[in-house]
C-alpha cells in the first residue's frame, strides 16, 4: 500500500508539473505585476500566475496549520480541565 501511495504521488506531481510546463509555453504574453508596494518587473503572465498560485497554496498550508495547531490546543486544555472537574467530583487523588 505504501508503494502505491508513493506511486500515486509521484505521478499527481509529474501530471501538475508537465501542466505547468504547458501552461507557461502556452502563455508567453508579457505583464508588468504592481503589487501596491512593489513594482516587479516585467515577467510573463504565465510565471505570475503560476507563482501566486504557489504562494497561496503556500499561504493556506501556513494559515490550516497554525488553525489546527490552536484547535489542538484547545481540546488539550479542555480535556485538562475535564479530568480535573472529574477528579474533583469524584475525589480520586493521584
């Protein structure tokens, strides 16, 4: 099973990497990217799309994993304070 959940993997990425190479041949058009604070410089539109595609992807990863991160440690201080309420109302003692 391990081999295939490698396999599976690997060929996902080879698939999103040859559309990538696609999409960047596909669109060679020129664009100048403002950024409110920043002017970068002229780069295909393909690149610009493709590197904030990344960069969100990137940015949901970082945003899902300091959410579940604070999830985890809620339920832990929930779960604290239960086995304390419990260990009040049933006067066990460790």
């Amino acid at each position: 099973m391990r081999i295939f959940k490698t396999l599976l993997v690997i060929i996902l990425v080879s698939i999103i990497v040859l559309l990538c190479a696609a999409f960047i041949t596909r669109n060679p058009t020129v664009v100048g990217v403002d950024l409110l604070f920043k002017q970068l410089p002229p780069m295909a539109i393909s690149h610009s799309f493709i590197g904030f595609f990344i960069s969100g992807g990137l940015l949901g990863l970082l945003v899902s994993s300091w959410l579940l991160f604070k999830e985890r440690r809620a339920r832990l201080n929930a779960e604290k304070r239960l086995r304390t309420t419990s260990q009040l109302i049933t006067g066990e003692t460790r």
